[in-house]
C-alpha cells in the first residue's frame, strides 16, 4: 500500500516518555522516530501510496520538531502518480514543537514528496508517522 524512497530513519528515544511520542503498535510504550531528509537544503523523500482503488481514504502525517529548534522548514507535495510535474496539493509549514497532523482524502496511486526548506545545517525534514482512514 505505501512505499519510501530516499528516506533515512532516525530514532530520538525507544522507549519515549515523551507524551508526543507515538505508541508502539500492540505496545504499551512510545517512540520518538522519524523518516528523515539528509540536512541538504532541497533533499527530499518520497511515499508512494497506492490505494489501489478509487474509493476515498483519509491519510494523515504526523510531524514534529523533535529537535526543539523552532526552526525546521518543510514542503510536503501530493502528486498523482503519473504525473510528477503539477502537485495536487502543497503544504509549506514550520513544524511546530507539539506536532502537527497533516491530512487528505486521496484515492488511487499518489505519490507524496517531503522536502527540506531551510538551510540549518542541522535540520531535516521529517514525517514520525503515516495514519490511514476507511474508505468512503
């Protein structure tokens, strides 16, 4: 159903007491984990979503300023899958240090492309989780 290219994984803390940190599937305990961009200005990953119908599904990304900058600059881009070259929808945002949900109806192939703003040497672009919904 989805697929990543281009992505790095970085774990901040597993277990996480942190209360924004995600639940573990089937766990009692959390994890502060994101799909990251190298600290390249302009990098980018991306999620290939292939709901291989054309019944309407809410997905939603979770993102977060694990760092605590205040300072961290993405775009987040939905294409259709045969065509790369006009989004359907963009989302430029600075991720806020209690997280943010980002969410669409999309139904067929999408592909979805995160990409690093900023020119912090430090920072990346990051997604902490992806969330399905039941078709309608």
């Amino acid at each position: 159903m989805s697929a990543f290219s281009n992505q790095n994984v970085q774990v901040w803390a597993n277990p996480s007491t942190d209360s924004r940190a995600l639940l573990k599937p089937g766990f009692t305990n959390r994890i502060s984990s994101a799909w990251t961009t190298t600290t390249n200005q302009g990098a980018s990953f991306t999620i290939d979503l292939n709901l291989s119908t054309n019944t309407t599904h809410q997905v939603a990304l979770y993102c977060m300023d694990w760092l605590g900058t205040g300072t961290l600059l993405e775009k987040i881009e939905v294409f259709d899958y045969a065509d790369l070259s006009h989004a359907l929808d963009v989302r430029n945002l600075q991720l806020p240090p209690n997280g943010v949900y980002l969410i669409w109806n999309l139904a067929g192939h999408k592909i979805l492309r995160v990409t690093k703003q900023d020119a912090n040497a430090s920072n990346k672009a990051l997604v902490s989780a992806i969330f399905f919904g039941g078709g309608s």
